[in-house]
C-alpha cells in the first residue's frame, strides 16, 4: 500500500495477435483488480 492507495502493474498479451499489433502490454493502475 501507499499513501494514498495500493497500486497495481499488470502485464498481458494478446491471445489472437493480430498484424501490427503489440507482443506485450503493461498497464498501471490505483486500487484493486477486483
């Protein structure tokens, strides 16, 4: 937790790639997931 709230990364990839299309994505958030 910090100050003012948990923060969360998150790392996905893609399951149908598409052409030009990223490998990977990392996303940042505050608060929970769920």
């Amino acid at each position: 937790l910090t100050p003012f709230g948990p923060l969360r990364v998150d790392a996905a990839v893609p399951l149908n790639r598409g052409p030009g299309d990223p490998h990977f994505g990392i996303y940042a958030g505050i608060g929970q997931a769920f």
